[in-house]
C-alpha cells in the first residue's frame, strides 16, 4: 500500500512483530476482550518467526481493496495528524482536515485544509488543476482519462501526491502488498463508534495499523502509519468519515477562476541526467 501525504495515502503494510510490543496492545484490549487471552495470543505470534503473515489479515486487506474498487462513486472526509520532527529530535503535532468526492473512473475534487496551507485538486476528465485559495494561485495541466493514470502522472511527472490515493490503488497491482513482511489480525476494535477489525503490518521502513469496518462495508475507517527510518518515529494518523451516496454534479469538478486569481505553470521534475560516454 502506499500512503500519500508526503501526506505522506509512502508504501505501507501492517505490523505484526512489533507487535511483540504487546504490552502496550494487551493495555487497551476491544469491549468485551480479555487481556489475558489477547496478550496471550500476540506474544505466541511475536514468537513464531516462521509464519509472520496471517492469511487472514492479508485477505481482509483484498476484501477492502475489492469493495473500494466496486464503488462507482463516494465522498470521504479524513482528520489527519502529522508528527514531524525538528533537528533537536523534539516532536510536533499537526492536524489537518481533508475531503475528497469521487465519480469514477475520471472526477475527482479534493480538499485539504490545514493551517499552513490550503489545497483544493479538480479533476473533470480532461484536466488537472491544482489551486490554492489563500494567495489565489492556480495552475492546470492536461491529464489521462481515469483518476489512477492522472495520480501517476501527478506523482512522476511534478513530483505531487494526490490526497487518498491509496483509496485507489488497494485491490490492484500498484497496492504494494508484495512489499508486506509482517501482518496480524489484532481484534474487534471502535472507531468512532463503528466496529472495525484492527491489522497491523510492517514492511521495509515502516510499520502501519489499518482499521477496517465489521460487515457488508469492508470501509478503511482508521490508517496509523509510523515511520522507522527515522530513530523519533514520528506517525502519520487519518480517521475516516463515509458517505457512499454523495450529491455532485459537473460543476462539483470543475474549476472555476475568477478574476483575482492567478494562473501559474507546474514545475516538472527535472529528467535524471546521464554521465558522458568515457
């Protein structure tokens, strides 16, 4: 999976040996679940180096992936938490709010709102456009015919990532799960008074906990990623909010200026150079 904010929905996965942190685990077990049993049973799974990977943790994962794909439209509104951490090693906490409504496979509108900046992505099937409202700046470039080549274009083209795009890529080739080394099957869990299944995987670099919906609506509902190249683990945390019968229209997509707003080009990134022939 990779998960962009850079906001980074940087490739994830789920952890299971860390879970030998099972201390910290066992210390706010589900409604209803014993502590002891649940200790138990993620200290043996700490233990067992031959098998890190639950079949069923992998499988909830192509569930939700396969659920997400079957949706024609849908609107999502996340609350971010962004740790980043200054040269001293000290922590900060930054939080942000982000709304994203979809019609695939070619509208897309994002909002992302902090108080560092303030981000607003059209996409109406022919063109990009990426505004910021605050010093009234816009720039818009052609794109691809669906939402996932246009993501891809954004990321390796202007070196830009779209808000949720992992929304998009989980149940297909680009998910990343290849990349997974450890998963588990936590437990029952809340999330804000839905019952969700909590995973937790690790692959090269990153540990991350996804939270998935109990039922009919395998939805992602809670996404905790923590960073291990860096010594302070700084975390990146979205909660999810659902609404899966969204009202939209044409306009809903595209971008109107006005006449204080400024037009302005996407810079690209420069194409790696190659060494002269010796």
């Amino acid at each position: 999976m990779r998960h962009h904010y850079r906001v980074s929905l940087a490739r994830t996965t789920l952890i299971v040996a860390a879970v030998a942190a099972a201390g910290a685990l066992a210390a706010r077990p589900a409604k209803g679940q014993n502590p002891d049993t649940l200790a138990a049973r993620l200290k043996a799974q700490a233990a067992d180096t031959t098998d890190k990977i639950d079949p069923d943790a992998m499988d909830a994962l192509n569930k939700m992936g396969a659920y997400l794909r079957s949706l024609k439209a849908f609107q999502v509104t996340a609350e971010v938490t962004d740790e980043e951490v200054l040269p001293d090693g000290q922590k900060l906490q930054f939080g942000s709010l982000a709304e994203l409504i979809a019609e695939k496979p070619n509208h897309l509108r994002v909002d992302l709102n902090s108080d560092r900046k303030h981000r607003v992505f059209f996409f109406d099937g022919k063109t990009f456009t990426l505004y910021a409202p605050r010093p009234r700046f816009y720039a818009t470039v052609d794109a691809p015919a669906t939402i996932a080549e246009m993501a891809n274009q954004l990321e390796s083209k202007y070196g830009i990532d779209l808000p949720f795009v992992d929304l998009f890529r989980w149940g297909t080739p680009e998910s990343g799960a290849e990349d997974i080394k450890d998963a588990a099957d936590i437990g029952a869990s809340q999330v804000d008074g839905v019952t969700c299944e909590h995973f937790a995987f690790r692959q090269a670099g990153l540990d991350w906990e996804i939270w998935i919906q109990q039922g009919d609506f395998p939805l992602p509902r809670k996404i905790v990623l923590t960073t291990l190249t860096d010594d302070a683990r700084p975390q990146h945390v979205s909660r999810y909010t659902w609404n899966l019968a969204p009202s939209m229209n044409a306009a809903t997509f595209a971008f109107a200026p006005t006449k204080d707003d400024k037009k302005i080009t996407l810079a690209e990134l420069r194409a790696p150079t190659t060494a002269a022939k010796k």
